[in-house]
C-alpha cells in the first residue's frame, strides 16, 4: 500500500497541496483506505495539476500512479 506522509523533515507533496499525513491507525478499515485513496487522487489527479511547476506535475503524477497500483492491487 502506497501512503502519501510525511517522513520527519521531509515532505512527498509540495506545500500548499492541502494533504493531511494519515498514520498507519487511519488506514486499518477498508472504507478509511478507500476514503484517503479518494482524498489523495484529488490532490494529484493529473487534470488538477496543470498550474504547478513541471516537477510538482511529475512528482504528482508518480503519485497518482502509485496511489491507482495500489488501489487496484487492493481490490
């Protein structure tokens, strides 16, 4: 299962993407995992991302590729 976090000092998304970390205890039900899936395609989904900065579009596009494996994966 791919999180977006934040480990320590460093920080996945650029700031100002609105993502709150979720720890390991939000993610324990199927619905919470679907929920913060749902919550984080939003975030990166590449049609909301077009106003940021080629490498927050790439880094954003890694995600959504992962957080939709991992879906997938899942179901």
């Amino acid at each position: 299962m791919v999180c977006v976090a934040v480990f320590d000092d460093w920080q996945v998304l650029w700031a100002g993407a609105k993502w709150k970390p979720l720890g390991l205890g939000d993610l324990v039900e199927d619905a919470a995992v679907k929920k913060a899936y749902k919550r984080a395609s939003l975030v990166v989904h590449p049609d909301r991302t077009s106003n940021l900065t080629p490498e927050q579009r790439f880094t954003a596009k890694r995600i959504f590729d992962a957080l939709t494996q991992a879906m997938g994966e899942l179901n």
